[in-house]
C-alpha cells in the first residue's frame, strides 16, 4: 500500500472576530490546500519558516484542530467524515509528539498516570497488565520503570519528551505526527531524541510525519520532504532530491541558510528579502512573488499548480514551465 | 507530604502568637475601666480598687498578655458580663450554627459557580457565557442584606414557600446533641424535622452563599479559559479522553488553586459571621453573638469571640494551603 496516508487540499481557515459585535473581518488561511501523501513505514518531515502553517497542519490531519475543509485519508478512511466517538477511537492509530514536553504533559498527573490514561481510555488490559506495560514502555525509552511514580517537572527536558514519545507510543498506533519534537532540547539532547525516534519506528514499524523548521534534523530523519511557504506546500521530494537540487527558489534559499562546518566552502547564501507576509492577506498569485528573487509578472496574478517536474519530485513554481529563468542549484 | 504538612503547622505558632498580641491590645487601646463596666457606674472607688487587685489589672502589661495567654490555653477564654457564664461554654451553638449555614452556603457557591465558570470557559463568548457572567457581575455587587430581604418577601411572604426566620421551627425545637442541626435531627432520625431543617437553611444559604458563587464563577472562568488553552488539554485530546474527562479531570485540577484561594477566603469570611444576614434571618449564629456582646459593651466576649474567629480563619487557611499541595504536586517540592 503506497498511498497510506493521503492528504487532499486540507484548509484550515481561523475567522478573525473584530468590533463590537463579533463580525468576521477577516480570515486567517493558517492551511490553504495542502496535497501530500505519505507510505507506510516512512518518515515525511514537514518544513518550513514558523508561522507557515506546518503545525497547523499536523493538527488538522489529526483533527486536533478542526479543518475547514478537504480529505484526509488513513488506511483509506475518511478522518474528516468520523463522528465524535469513532474519532476518540481512531485516536489510538494516531498519535501526536508535541514540542514542548512540559507543557503537554499535565503537571498535575504522576508520569505513570499520565501513561496510564490512554491505555484505559481505550480499554486495553486490565489495571495490573496495563501497570506492566507502562514499565516496559518506560524503559523502552530509556527511563527507569520507578520513574512512573514522579511528576514531569522532576525531569530534565529530554527525560521529559522520551515520555512524550513513550505517552504516544503506549496504545501501539501506526501513525505519530512529531511537531517540533526536538526544538525544544539542547543540540546534544536532540540527537538522542532522535536516535530514539528512529529506534521506535523500526521497532514498532511506525509512520512519522515529523514537522521541524531544523533543516538539518529533517534532512537526518526523512525519507521524504515537503516545504510549506503560507500555508501552501511548495515543494515535495524524496530527502536525497530536496537536498541536492532544490528546485523552488524558497526552498533553495531554505537550504542555503544551513549553516556549514566546513569553513573553506564557498557558498553563495540567498537572503530573502522582507517578512513573511500575513496569512490574513496573503499575497496574490505565488504567495512567494513579494520575496521571490525570480519573481515574474505571471507570478503575482496566478497561483502556480503543483506539478511533478522529476520522478517523485513535486513543485508549484511558474519558473521553468515558462522557460524564463534557468534554475540555479 | 507529611513534611510539608508539619512545616506548614509549625508555622503557625507565630501567626497565632501575633494575632493574640495584636486581640490583646485592641482591648487594650479602647477606653474604659473593665472594672467599671463590670461592677457599673455607681461602684464605689474601693470596690473598683479591689476589682483591679484581683483581677491584676495594676500588673504590668507584659504580665498581664502572660496571664491571659495562659488562660486561652487553658481553654478559658473569660466569662460573659452580660450572662456571667464562661464564654468557652457558651459560644459552642452559636458557632455550631455559623458552621452549619457556611457549609451549606458555600456548597451551594462551589457548585454552581465551579460549574457555571466552567460552562463558561468551555462555551466561550456563547450566550450562555455572557449570561452566566452578567449574573455574576450583579451577584458580585448586590448588596446581601438586600437580597436576603428581597428573598423574604418573594419566597416567604408573596408565595409562602419557606420560611424566613430561624433554624428549625420555634414550636419544635431541635434537640441539640452537637448544635448542627442536619446531624442532630439525622441521629435523632427525625427526619421531618431534617427536612424543616433544610427549609430555613435555604434562604439565608442562598442570600449567604451568593458573593462567593459570583467570585467563584468569575474566578473558575478565568482559571479554565487559561487551562483550556494549554498543551497538555490538547495532549489529552490527542489520546482520545472524553472531552467531559478532559474538561473535569485535566484542565479542572490545573484551574483549582485559584478557585481554592477564593473558596478558603471566603469560607473564612461567611464563619467569621455574617452579622447582617445573620440578623435578617434571625440565625442565632457567632456574628449575632458578637454583634449583641458589642450593644452590651460585653468586652471579654468581644475579645475571645475576635480570637476565636482569626483562629478559625488561620485554620481554614491552613486547610487551602495542604490542598493545595493535593492539587499542584510541584508545590511540596518547593
């Protein structure tokens, strides 16, 4: 099964209420029609500037925000067309890393009940079975089982997201969206994280849609890459394509701010000129044209298709089907 | 928890040694020979002379604190002018009845104010939010003396539903075993008397409990909204819980320790007495206790009803403080 998660023109909208008696003045377009698809096993990262709309859009495949519209397919099931109580059920398929471990986890709960709850929301074992297997889930992510007793704030930050990851993995689902899952830790503390991530997927044949604005983590942990700009993806295309030939001038502009060890290279960097434009207004045609170094007149009236240039290398820039502008790598 | 609890007590011991400091020269500062207002104007000056003698009052003052402290820990707290008995004895029901009608006040002021803040904070900006805190803003600023008559006069008087005045029907009076009416009629299992009981406990209740529940709606709204937001509301989404679960389990908890501020200060100030509701509804309670020792000049009542109600206060305070505790387990880690 190749498309096992498919994503069609999700939008998300957020009314903007203003005045006296609430009027809707303006829409916030967070997501405005995103297409991808992700395969069983894989990992598709998620990249973009913050504000772009990558976490918006994580949420919205899991319904944690509502979308506006579009289809989410998993394993050929509509998510969009659940009811409340089939959606609380297919939770356990699906499950979500957030970036700030403090903060997602109640302070209020000990890391064992924290562990706990899903497994009973669920219904899966009994109180003794379901004690056991919140042990084993502990120490498969490298924490000692006597930790179930403390509360989160008795961690350290990484400590803190092994139980955020062991809290998604405890019902055993197919589909973990990681947003921003390392951001928040220290460089040395992230690969760890990280290795541990990878470790998890082989182990439980996991599908990650990882959302990082971390070029670097993303280019570590993907198999796949897609690269949102205002609410659009702009760009789709396995790691290795991405990398070497990015071809959409945000996405190359994206990777030529990595920073790189090797003093010596001689890269030329492309500084983007401006801020990213609100996503109340977004600009015209390309929502790009304003920064867009290569910027045509076509650019700002029509909004470019997603197309697939190369095999399995996916991209919504006027560029070259005009033949303007030979693209630069 | 247990340490924490013993630092907590511990602490105490000062604030209760301050607050009969602080008791002691209040009485001190108010004008007056004790020994006049005890033996009345027309004493003689010998007589007066020999009331000061034995009630070593030409001592000086730091004696004086050290006698009186060690009668309040001896459990006298003097004896009534007005009544000649001793104030430990006396003040038992009136308390018990103070008791009795703030329990039965803030039950009512906790569960619909937790309950409407959370509809609110749940429901935001819906008419059910706009509505519920309108009420709150009128209950927040109604006088109680005001409502308690308007009360009355509508469900007493106009449509006879309750009764206005006392705790239990004048004609059969309660017997009283520990002075909380609900318990007493429950163990002389008379319960129609438990239910009259419960009738003259609503009026005053609801005029009573009327200000905490607007605080506590206002307060729980505030706390929710801000909890409803928060990462970990949506982490408990993520895992499928039970929106009713998330609302009540999750960000309930996390909202209390404000609302738990406002329902110990408030109990706090409902046992201190209510002394105008406690008037209209003619509720043999501490704060009409007070309030008759104050017209009567009855000092040493005046001082020990003071310091039993700071006492009381302390306590409560002192409760809040190890839920808290229950509520926010970072808090004992401190």
């Amino acid at each position: 099964m190749s498309e096992w998660l498919e994503v069609n023109d999700l939008k998300t909208y957020y009314p903007v209420k203003k005045g006296l008696f609430g009027r809707t003045s303006e829409t916030i377009k967070a997501v405005d029609g995103v297409s991808f698809a992700v395969r069983k096993g894989e990992t598709f990262g998620l990249v973009g500037e913050s504000g772009c709309g990558k976490s918006t859009t994580g949420r919205s495949i899991l319904r944690l925000a509502e979308p506006t519209g579009g289809t989410v397919l998993f394993e050929g099931q509509d998510i969009m067309k659940l009811g409340k109580e089939e959606l609380r059920r297919q939770r356990r398929h699906m499950q979500m890393v957030f970036q700030d471990p403090l903060s997602s986890l109640n302070p209020r709960h000990t890391v064992g009940k924290l562990l706990e709850e899903p497994l009973i929301v669920h219904g899966l074992g009994n109180s003794s079975e379901r004690k056991r297997s919140v042990r084993e889930m502990l120490e498969i992510v490298g924490l000692p089982a006597g930790f179930a007793s403390r509360y989160p704030h008795q961690f350290s930050g990484g400590q803190r997201q092994r139980i955020g990851i062991a809290r998604a993995l405890i019902v055993r689902p197919k589909l973990i969206v990681a947003d921003e899952p390392v951001s928040a830790l220290d460089v040395s503390i992230q690969s760890q994280v990280i290795n541990l991530m990878q470790d998890l997927q082989r182990d439980f044949g996991l599908t990650y849609l990882f959302i990082s604005h971390d070029l670097g983590v993303v280019r570590h942990i993907s198999d796949r890459v897609g690269v949102m700009y205002l609410g659009r993806l702009v760009e789709v295309a396995d790691k290795q394509d991405l990398f070497s030939r990015p071809l959409h001038p945000y996405t190359q502009a994206l990777l030529s701010a990595i920073p790189n060890a090797n003093p010596d290279a001689k890269r030329e960097r492309i500084v983007l000129g401006g801020d990213l434009p609100s996503a109340a207004q977004a600009p015209s045609g390309c929502a790009f044209h304003t920064r867009c170094p290569y910027a045509m007149e076509l650019c700002s009236k029509v909004m470019p298709r997603m197309v697939e240039r190369e095999r399995g290398h996916v991209v919504a820039c006027h560029l070259d089907q005009t033949g303007n502008e030979a693209i630069r790598c | 928890m247990l340490a924490y609890t013993l630092r907590r007590v511990a602490m105490l011991v000062p604030v209760l040694l301050g607050m009969s400091i602080i008791v002691f020269m209040i009485i001190h500062a108010i004008p007056g020979d004790p020994a006049v207002i005890i033996l009345g104007q027309k004493a003689t000056p010998e007589a007066i002379a020999e009331l000061h003698a034995s009630l070593g009052l030409n001592d000086p003052w730091y004696v004086q604190y050290f006698s009186y402290l060690k009668n309040i820990a001896g459990g006298d707290l003097g004896t009534s002018i007005q009544t000649k008995t001793a104030i430990s004895k006396e003040i038992g029901p009136y308390l018990a009845a103070t008791f009795e009608l703030t329990v039965f006040s803030m039950l009512f002021a906790i569960f619909i104010g937790v309950n409407a803040g959370i509809l609110s904070a749940w429901r935001r900006n819906s008419w059910f939010d706009y509505t519920a805190m309108l009420i709150a803003l009128i209950g927040v600023s109604m006088p109680v003396f005001w409502l308690g008559l308007m009360e009355q006069w509508l469900f007493a008087q106009h449509l006879n539903w309750l009764p206005s005045i006392g705790r239990v029907n004048a004609r059969d009076p309660v017997e009283s075993i520990s002075g909380f009416y609900v318990l007493d009629t429950i163990l002389a299992r008379r319960f129609d008397q438990l239910e009259d009981v419960f009738k003259h406990l609503v009026l005053p209740g609801i005029a009573m409990g009327t200000v905490p529940m607007a605080i506590i709606a206002r307060i729980t709204r505030a706390g929710m909204s801000e909890a409803m937001a928060s990462e970990y509301i949506r982490t408990a989404r993520s895992k499928g819980v039970h929106e009713f679960m998330v609302v009540y389990k999750h960000a309930l908890k996390n909202a209390f320790i404000p609302i738990l501020t406002v329902i110990g200060l408030q109990t706090g100030m409902l046992l201190g007495g209510a002394v105008l509701t406690e008037t209209i509804f003619g509720w043999p309670g501490i704060g009409r206790y007070l309030y008759s020792a104050i017209s009567a000049r009855d000092y040493p009542v005046i001082q020990s009803g003071i310091l039993v109600i700071a006492v009381i206060f302390v306590c409560i305070n002192l409760v809040v403080d190890l839920l808290y505790a229950y509520f926010d387990p970072r808090i004992k880690h401190r």
